[in-house]
C-alpha cells in the first residue's frame, strides 16, 4: 500500500488506492470504510470565482506530519488505518486534490476519525494554496 502523503498532481491515481485497497487483506473486525475526496472548488477567498489553484508543500516536514496526523488518529479513535494522500501541482475546477480513507471496525468510531483527519491535513501539514481567479489575480492562502 502507498504511504501516506504528499504528491505530485498525475503520479498516484486515488480510484487505483481505494481498488488496491479493497483487494487486500482487511482484518475480519473490518466494518467500515469511509472516503473523503477533495475536488477544487469555483468560489474563494472572499468569494471571488477561482479558474484554477496551485498546491506546493515542504514535501519532507508535509510527510512527516500527515504520517503522523494518520497514526494519531487511528491510535485515537481505535480505527484499523487512516490514510491520507494529498496531491500538489496545478488544479483546475472539478479535479480532485485530496483523498483520506478510513477503516474501522464501525462507523461509529470511523465518522468522527475522517472528520479530525480532515481537518487535521487542512491545518498542519507545510501545504499552500494559490488561487488563481478569474479576473487573473491571485492569493496565496496558508494552509489548504
């Protein structure tokens, strides 16, 4: 199974995790498992329509911390596997930037480890954002 992390935009294709995913091995107390993927939106900051965003990350210290967001949720919430994978590059509206998988044994302890997990990549990691608008200025945003 791929590592967690960040990647570049065209490298990982996230229908071909979710499929290996499945493929594999679960442990038989597997009962849940949930998905979240992030697509690049039309409306920014303030509101102003958004042609396209460019992602970079620290690639190393990025790792390192959603590695990290991904065992303590899991050690958190008693689930089997968090996994987040978190593309950079250039996005245009429509295309997918993100995707975070969680398995557990219900989804009652797996609901609430998608959601930290996600709000977790999208405060911690060394991840920006540019938003590219429509009347062709644009915005570096801290975090994605």
């Amino acid at each position: 199974m791929l590592k967690p992390g960040v990647y570049e935009k065209d490298k990982i294709n996230f229908t071909t995790i979710m499929k290996d995913l499945l493929k594999s091995k679960q442990p038989e107390d597997v009962g849940a498992v949930l998905t979240f993927q992030g697509i690049t939106r039309r409306s920014g900051e303030d509101d102003q329509v958004v042609k396209m965003i460019e992602m970079e990350s620290y690639e190393e210290p990025a790792n390192k911390m959603i590695r990290k967001i991904c065992e303590e949720v899991e050690e958190k919430y008693s689930v089997n596997s968090v996994l987040i994978y978190h593309l950079i590059g250039k996005f245009k509206v429509g295309e997918p930037l993100v995707f975070v998988v969680v398995t557990g044994k219900t989804r009652s302890k797996s609901i609430p480890a998608l959601e930290e997990a996600i709000y977790r990549y999208k405060t911690e990691p060394a991840l920006w954002k540019k938003e590219i608008y429509s009347d062709g200025s644009n915005q570096w945003i801290s975090h994605a």
